[in-house]
C-alpha cells in the first residue's frame, strides 16, 4: 500500500494501527510533522515505511514524534551516504523527535518498527539512509 504526504506546504499527519505497512511517498519542500499512532499495547510489530521523492527545501525539516510522557524512544541506527559509496553508521538510542534536516536529498528513507508499547511510553526501532546525516533528541 502506497500513500503520500504531497502538499508542497507540508503536511502533519497522525498515523494509525491500520496504516501498518504502508509506504509513504514524502513531499520535502514543506514542513513535515508524522506523529507515531496513540500509546496502545496492540502497537508492537507496526511498520511504516518513508521515501523522499522530493528534497527537503532549505529551512523545512520533516520529524516523526513519538506519543508519551517523556520515556518513549527511537532506537535508531542512522546511515550517511556519501560520495563514491563511501558513507558512516551511527546508532542513537535518546529522544522522541526524530528529523530529516534540510537539505536531505531524494531517496532518503526511514523505516519506523515499533518494538513494545506498554500504553504509557513505547519504543520504535527506527532505520535511517539519508544525506545529510538524520537526527534524534
């Protein structure tokens, strides 16, 4: 199932359970702003998937937010591609805001899986290949 976040003003979407599966085609030249579905404990094993099909401009940013009260975290292992193949891994296991910085080039991706949700904090493993280098606080 493919679906999109088009507009070029961008877009702020919250996602569902039954969404689970879905690859979002990503529209970069706005604000995004993807919000993780509601603390349920039925949330584990969710996966969606996000392709930048157009850079994100200068100035906007695309985030995927977590829900909780301070505790739920993207276990994130972040890939930097590079020039001539050559690229760095980095792993982050702090914060809730995941972001996709100005600047990030078409083709970028992100794979958000959710590992437990216990209704009060969860915790997503999250796969990032992009340039420039994805952040999480």
């Amino acid at each position: 199932d493919t679906s999109a976040l088009t507009g070029a003003g961008g877009s702020t979407i919250t996602l569902t359970a039954g969404q689970s599966g879905t690859l979002f085609e990503v529209n970069g030249t706005g604000n995004n702003v993807v919000n993780m579905p509601a603390l349920n404990t039925g949330n584990a094993g969710l996966m969606y998937e996000f392709l930048l099909t157009t850079a994100v401009g200068g100035g906007t940013t695309t985030t995927f937010v977590l829900p909780g009260s301070g505790v739920s975290l993207f276990h994130t292992h972040i890939v930097l591609t590079g020039a001539a193949g050559t690229g760095t891994d980095t792993y982050d296991v702090a914060g809730d805001t995941l972001t996709l910085p100005n600047s990030t080039v078409v083709g970028a991706r992100v794979v958000l899986t959710c590992l437990k949700d216990d209704a009060t904090n969860s915790t997503w493993k999250a796969e990032v290949v992009s340039s420039p280098i994805a952040t999480v606080a």
